[in-house]
C-alpha cells in the first residue's frame, strides 16, 4: 500500500467553498481503481490549510490510474483552483 500526502494552502478566505468542493470531489477519487482511503484534516493553526492523505493499492494506482483518467479531469476543477501554491504531493510505503 502506498500513501499519497499533500499540503493544501488554500487561498485566504476560500476554505468553506473548498470544503464544499471537497465533498463533490471526493466521490471521484473513491471511484479508482486501487483506491483504498482517504482522510481530510484542517489544520488548527492556519485556517486554510489542510492535510490530504489517500491510501492507494500501488502508486501506479495514484500517478497512471487516477491523473490520467477523465475523472481527475472534473476532480481538478472542482478544486485545483483553490491551491496556493499549488501542493506537493509525496509518496510514502
């Protein structure tokens, strides 16, 4: 199992319409093959900021399945512009 970690800035004062984004989106990621889980945590210091973590089977699952499909295409407009700057996302086993 592999575990994708990103750090999400969210633009001042766009958090609520974020996570509104954020529970259309998350069916779609839901829906790929190799996906396991997901959690979604705010974070207590900065307002607009989050941690996104996502279990997935392999990493191939993450990187060839999921951001190639046409599904990560409604999923990045659903939330890419909400990022700022736009995160890093990292892989963990």
């Amino acid at each position: 199992m592999v575990l994708e970690v990103a750090i999400l800035d969210i633009k001042k004062g766009q958090s609520v319409a974020f996570e509104k984004n954020f529970e259309k989106a998350k069916g779609i990621i839901a829906s790929q093959k190799g996906f396991v889980s997901h959690e979604l945590k705010k974070c207590v210091e900065k307002e607009d900021k989050y941690l996104l973590l996502v279990h997935w089977e392999t990493i191939e699952d993450h990187e060839v399945g999921f951001r190639k499909s046409k599904e990560y295409q409604n999923w990045k407009a659903l939330l890419h512009h909400f990022y700022q700057p736009f995160p890093t996302v990292e892989h963990y086993v």
